[in-house]
C-alpha cells in the first residue's frame, strides 16, 4: 500500500483544522474560500494560510517533501509568500515576512515532519508535517478582481 496525502488547513484563535477543498487566498481567515465573496483589497495582504499535509495509508517512511509554485502567472506586483516548518498563529493580514514561494524544486526548502525530522516514520509519527505558511500579498498596481489561477506541487519520497 501506499501513502494517501491530505491537506488540513488551520484556522481562528483556537485552531479549527479543516480538511482543505482549495487554498483560495482571501480577505477572511476562513478555508475552502469562494473568492469572489472574500476577496482581496488592492494594495492589502490576504489572511494567512496555515496548511499542513496528513499522510494515511501505509508506508515505511516518507522524506525528501519539498513545496513550489509550477505554474500560474502571477499578477502585476502580486506575490504569494511561504514560510517553511512553522508552528501554528492565529492567522492575520499582517505581512509575515516569508519570502516568495520558490518556482521550483531546486529554490524549495525541506518540509519536516510534525516532530521536527527531516522522515515522517509509520507508526511512529502522527503521518503531519509542519505548517506551511502562505500569504499572497498586492499593491495599489495589482488589477482588481480574481488572480489567475495557480498550481502549486508537493513532491516526496516514500519507502
């Protein structure tokens, strides 16, 4: 058998951990967003996306996770921003500080484990990694209305 993965979004001051539908950037800290009901004011940052990846299933170990944007064009002086291995904050509009999401596997830092390893170990860890920390921030130049569309991948190995 092999490992299933899982996105769970966390969110509010108590962390309610959802299973993510989409990662929808939005004017609200809330999952599963529809955009056009939350949307992003120009000039201003989108709440912060605390996601984590449940791997299920069985495996022997997982390791080697890595996190980039593939595709999509960003828009005039858009940026999606991701911080690695973070613990969980109430999520806020305030810029974080993470520098931009890498395009590619090379410029990924490793994800770790829930328990701070470099293996996600069957049977002996929880199967979460830490959180990635998204924001996706605008100008006053960014055009109004929805960002295209992006693809974002998680690449592993598994034994």
């Amino acid at each position: 058998m092999s490992a299933t993965l899982t996105w769970k979004e966390s969110n509010t001051v108590s962390e309610v951990v959802t299973t993510a539908t989409n990662l929808n950037f939005g004017a609200s800290d809330s999952p599963n967003l529809v955009v056009a009901t939350y949307p992003i004011r120009r000039g201003t940052n989108s709440f912060d996306k605390y996601i984590r990846i449940l791997f299920s299933g069985t495996w022997t170990t997982i390791s080697n996770m890595l996190f980039w944007k593939s595709a999509g064009t960003l828009l005039t002086d858009e940026v999606i921003n991701c911080g690695y291995n973070k613990t969980f904050a109430t999520p806020s509009q305030t810029t974080n500080g993470d520098s931009a999401v890498p395009t590619t596997s090379g410029g990924s830092s490793a994800i770790q484990s829930d328990a701070g390893n470099a293996t996600i170990v069957y049977g002996v860890d929880t199967g979460y990694t830490k959180y990635l920390r998204l924001q996706t921030r605008s100008t006053t130049s960014t055009p109004t209305g929805a960002a295209n569309q992006k693809t974002f991948i998680l690449q592993w190995d598994e034994v």
